[in-house]
C-alpha cells in the first residue's frame, strides 16, 4: 500500500464509502474506542390525494419469507422488499432539511465528542457547492465547544481519505477566490487515513490525533501553514475581481 493510499475493502463488499465507515463505527463501539452513530435523514411521508393513509407495509417477497422474529435485514433487502410493493404502497419519501452531520458520538476514554460528514469526490478538489451551509455552521459550533468537527472525504481518484477540520475549511471558504479545497493541500498538511483490521475499514480516529499533536485542538497552527502556503487565501482585493458594473438603459421621456 503506497503512502496515503487504501485498498477499498469496503468496496469488495459491495458498499460505498459510508457503508465502509458504518462498518468501522460498528468496530469501534465493539472495541471501546468510541461510540458514533449515524444520524437518521428526518422527513415525511405523502400521499397522493384519493389514497387511504396506512401504515408502511413491507411485503416478504420469497427471499424474505424465512425471516423470523428477532432476524435482521440488511438494506439491499428491505430496498428490494419496498420496490416489490410499491404499487401497494403509493407514498413517496420527502427528506427535510438536516440541521447535523451524517455522524455524532463520543470518542473514549475521555468521553469527546465528535462530529464529521462523510463526502466522496472523482475530482481533485472537494468543492464547497457539496457541503450544506447548515451543517458547516453546526460543525462551527461544536468545535468552538471544543469538539472535533469536520469531513471525512474520500478523494477515490486518489485512493485517498482525510479528515478535513472545520477550521480549515473554514478558512478556505472565507478567502474570496477560493470555492474548494485542492486535494494537493490535504496531502500536504493533513495525515492520510490508514487501513485498519477487521471490519475497521477507514482507521480515521488516530489520524485526527496526530493531526492534533501536530496542529493542536483548534488546528491554528495548521491555518497559519497553509496561509503561509497558499497566498491566493490572503491575496488583497483587486478591482479586476470585482464584477464589472451592469450599464444603466436610458430613461425613457414621456
């Protein structure tokens, strides 16, 4: 495995990047190394008009039909029992604005917590036009409590996963030129996720520490070095930047 590099096991299963750290957060809660859970999407059900409301009815297709009580279902499953339905059950699913992240919890042994949104990107950048303003402000206001708040992105073209701090994406969004964060940047100041063992896919949880033994808490010591890094973030306002002013139309006389 080269530096910063992960063989995508979650991948080989089938799943994505957030079912890979849906795996890894079940591995650390089993391991006692912390205790995070995705946050379920709120929303709502409808119904088109002249439709009785009743409750969702999942039909046992064949596959399903030797499920007792107390089994389990996986998501393909239930996604494939919903869709043998759907004719039985016309409603439609409409999410509502999250004011969180994917994930929350508390890392042991100290009880910290912790919250992050987990993104993949096929780019080298991980553009802001991804990253819902709400959840920016509530990753704000958990690390000014002192929390660890941030991304964790996958670069896939890369192989690459880190855990960008809000701080620095914070930094990042206030420079007027700037509308993403380049991959070469976080390969340059932040620590690559290492694959774990077992079911610990995406070992994220000691690159954040050595992040912060390096950066401190607040990671100020890292704006300061990207800062130093990339002028573009402290480059003084130009009037060429500024947007050319639109031409009035003349009045017209009555």
């Amino acid at each position: 495995m080269t530096h910063g590099r992960l063989q995508q096991r979650g991948a080989e299963r089938g799943s994505g990047f957030q079912e890979a750290i849906n795996h890894t957060n079940e591995a650390y809660e089993k391991l006692g190394r912390a205790c995070i859970t995705r946050k379920a999407i709120p929303g709502k059900y409808v119904v088109p008009k002249g439709i009785r409301r009743r409750g969702l009815v999942v039909p046992l297709s064949p596959s399903l039909a030797p499920l007792k009580t107390g089994d389990t279902l996986t998501t393909t499953a239930l996604r494939q029992a919903l869709a043998d339905g759907r004719e039985e059950n016309m409603r439609a699913f409409i999410p509502e604005s999250r004011g969180e992240p994917d994930y929350g919890g508390v890392i042991a042994p100290q009880g910290r917590g912790i919250f992050y949104d987990a993104k993949t990107t096929q780019r080298d950048l991980l553009d802001f036009d991804n990253l819902h303003p709400h959840q920016v402000t509530f990753l704000e206001r958990m690390a000014a409590c002192g929390a660890i708040a941030g991304f964790l992105v996958e670069f896939a073209k890369h192989g690459a996963v880190f855990f960008i701090p809000i701080q620095m994406v914070t930094l990042f969004r206030a420079a007027r030129r700037r509308k993403s964060i380049p991959y070469h940047v976080c390969a340059a100041h932040l620590t690559p996720v290492r694959a774990g063992r077992g079911l610990v896919i995406y070992d994220y949880l000691p690159a954040i520490e050595q992040q912060e033994q390096r950066y401190g808490p607040d990671y100020a010591c890292l704006c300061s070095s990207i800062k130093g890094a990339t002028p573009s973030l402290t480059a003084p306002r130009h009037e060429a930047d500024d947007p050319a002013p639109v031409p009035r139309l003349p009045e017209k006389r009555s």
